[in-house]
C-alpha cells in the first residue's frame, strides 16, 4: 500500500511544477506580443538588433528552464516515491559502522550522499548552461578548469562550515528534549552571522580577485555619497567579475567593521562615473532605510518559526514512514525540506512583494542623495542590456518570482519614461 503522504506530496509538486509550467508560458507568450514588445523597446532606447539579441536569449534560457526543471522535479519524484531515500539511510549506516561511530555521522553521511547524489545529477544541466547558453550569448568567460576549481572550492566551504552546523543541530535534536529547537535556532543564528562578517575578507576572495578601488572621479564620488548616507565602509573594491561572466553588478555586503562596497569590473566598463554612483546610492539605500538590518531580523525569525514547525512534527511516525525513513532527526530534517519546498513557493509572492516596494524606495532614496533620474535610468538600462534581459514581463509572472519590480515601472515611477512611446501602466 502506498501512503497517503507520499502520493499527496507526489502530487501537490507536480500541482506546483505545472503552475510553473503555466506562468513561463504566459509570461513568454506576454513578453513576446509584438505590438507590446515593440512599443517597450522604443520607450527604453532599445534598437532592433539589441531586441532580438534579447529575444534569442530569453528563448535558450525558457526552453533550458522548462527542460531542467521537470527533470529534476520527475528524477527528484521518482527517487523518492521508489525508497530512495531509504537506500540513502541504509548506505550512511553502512559507513558509521564501518568506522565504527554512532547515529551522529550516519546523519552526516546521510546529508553527505544526498549531496553527491544531487551534485552529480545537477553537474551536465550546469555545464550546459555555462558552457553551452552563456557560451552561445557571449557571457561566459569561464574555462572549463575555472568552473570545477570553483566546484572543488564550493564543496571544500559547504563541508568545512556547513558539516560542522548539522551536526550541532543533530546533537541538539537528540540530547536537547522538548526545547531542542531553541537551541538549534541558536546555534544556526549565530553560524548565519559568523558567516556574513567572514564572508567579505574570508570567503569571497577564494573565488574572485578583490582591488581596491583606485584614487580619483569615480572613488571620491563614491565616498563623497557614503559621507552623506552615514555608510561607513570598510573599503571600495573592484571583483574581477569578467572572468567568468559579461554581466554587471554593484553591492555592499558584510557586517559590523568588514562592510565593503564592491563594483563588478563589467559595471565599470559599461557605465560613466554618475551612472555607477547612481547605482551605489540605491544599494546604500537599502542600507540608510534599514532594508537589510530588517532582512535579516526576518530571516531570523522565520528560522525559528521553520524549527518549531519542525519539533512538532518529530513525533508523528508517517511523517518518516512515508519516506521510507526510520524516526531519526536527519530523517526529520531530511522529509521537513521536502514539504518546507512546497510552502516557500507558496510565500514566494509575500516576500518578492516587500521586496519590490523595499526597490521602489531605494530608487527614491537614490534620487533624494543627489542622482538625477536620467543618471539613475541610463544605468538602469545599461544594466539591463549588459544582461540582455527581455523588457516585459506578464504581471503575475513577475508577482510570483521577481524580486525586483520591472524596468518599465522603475522608469515610470521615478520619471525617466517617455510615456508616449512607453506601453499602458500594468502590463509590463
């Protein structure tokens, strides 16, 4: 007999990857209407060459979504409702015996092999991607050495900092009683802050080069902003981006001393001095208007909500059963995921919501710090030709994944559209 647990979650993913289905056809069907997608470009500046450039992109990268995604959905499905998971636990067990150790390292053998199981899988879908997509759209920039050292270097820091973090929080489900899960939001909050302080001077420099930013326009510009924003930053430096990718960025990151402002080389080939300042000013908004102090304080909250969800599952035998897993606390965390997947998706829009306005705001707080709206939306739009993103986007597409509000919204709500050629309000 199958259980009722297992078909429910079979089908409630598939519900879930064929609404997904649904919106990447609207939104493409949406973006693609010639009348709209036409009178988008005109408005954004965007010649006819760039347009199709944009289109031939965004059409590689749907067919690869659609492909890899119900892949790993059927694959992933597959696996589990044939006991996959439970060859997984069998095979962990196999190594703490053979080592001669306890329940702690089956459950990190059992993470271990999941990991390699999932790696493996994902690896060809990956290189097809950077190899083959980015290749094909000129941005990529990596050698095929490049992307296994940088591989070997994600699995080096995901076992030295990630191992270390599930087995606390495996100990502390088995020795801890009732209140584990105060002590396991604890420990896991203090890790998530230890690794955000390191992450600027420790671990971004293993896979980009970091220089300082060198004296002149563009850097007492930069610092000129910060004095004014009350950002103080621990340097500016420039990310040897362009040896992997032709896309550009900006960002600020880090905690306490060790916040750095950091400038894609790619940005600063693309953009003048008041383009890339324009930029920094709306990241350092995020920053002036608490954006990220409150990110983070959500985050926080919602990991303590995540593992009292948790406990009060531990106890019920078909939460496991299902799965065809034993009651074990990696088991526990393991089926918890599983579910935990589907509710993310379903709060996804909440939190792409808070974030849009959270973007409005920093373009407001940008143009208040001295950008005007014309240096603000050139690099706007520059950013969006470095990524050579199509313009549009179906509403509720961009409602339910997109972080960011569109570009046209952007321009319109900061003033730097020409509405006569710009499409209707509420359909970009």
């Amino acid at each position: 007999r199958v259980p009722f647990l297992l078909v429910l979650f079979v089908v409630l993913r598939l519900v879930q990857q064929s609404f997904e289905t649904f919106l990447a056809v609207l939104n493409r069907r949406h973006a693609l209407e010639p009348g709209r997608l036409s009178a988008a470009g005109r408005a954004l500046g965007i010649d006819d060459g760039d347009l199709a450039k944009a289109v031939a992109y965004s059409r590689d990268r749907y067919r690869f979504g659609r492909v890899s995604g119900w892949a790993e959905v059927l694959v992933g499905l597959a696996f589990i409702a044939l006991g996959g998971l439970g060859l997984v636990e069998s095979g962990a067990r196999a190594v703490a015996d053979g080592l001669g150790l306890g329940g702690l390292v089956t459950g990190l053998a059992f993470f271990g092999i999941v990991g390699v199981l999932s790696g493996l899988f994902e690896l060809p879908f990956d290189l097809y991607d950077t190899f083959v997509i980015e290749e094909r759209h000129g941005f990529n920039r990596q050698t095929l050495r490049g992307f296994v050292i940088d591989r070997v270097k994600g699995i080096g820091i995901g076992v030295a900092l990630g191992g270390p973090v599930v087995a606390a929080v495996l100990w502390i489900m088995e020795r801890m009683g009732p209140t584990w899960w105060l002590r396991a939001w604890g420990v896991t909050t203090a890790f998530s802050i230890f690794a955000a302080w390191i992450y600027p001077a420790v671990l971004a420099p293993l896979f980009n080069k970091f220089t300082p930013l060198e004296d002149g326009e563009l850097k007492e510009a930069i610092l000129a902003l910060a004095r004014r924003v009350g950002f103080r930053a621990g340097g500016l430096f420039v990310m040897d981006a362009s040896r992997r990718t032709a896309h550009g960025n900006a960002y600020f990151t880090g905690l306490f001393g060790q916040k750095r402002i950091v400038l894609f080389d790619t940005l600063l080939e693309a953009m003048g001095a008041r383009e890339v300042v324009a930029v920094l000013a709306h990241e350092l908004g995020h920053f002036k208007l608490h954006h990220v102090r409150w990110a983070i304080v959500r985050s926080v909250a919602w990991s303590g909500l995540v593992f009292y969800a948790l406990s009060r599952c531990l106890p019920l035998e078909a939460f496991y059963a299902a799965f065809f897993l034993d009651r074990t606390s990696y088991g526990a965390l393991a089926v918890f995921s599983l579910w935990f997947g589907l509710v993310s998706f379903l709060l996804q829009p909440l939190g792409n919501a808070l974030s849009r306005r959270h973007e409005f705001a920093a373009d407001a707080f940008a143009l208040a710090s001295g950008a005007t709206a014309a240096e603000l939306g050139s690099a706007l739009r520059k950013l969006r030709e470095k990524s050579r993103l199509l313009p549009l986007s179906h509403p509720v597409y961009s409602r339910v994944y997109h972080s960011h509000p569109p570009l046209l919204e952007r321009l319109r709500a900061m003033g730097a559209l020409d509405e006569a050629a710009a499409p209707p309000p509420g359909t970009s």
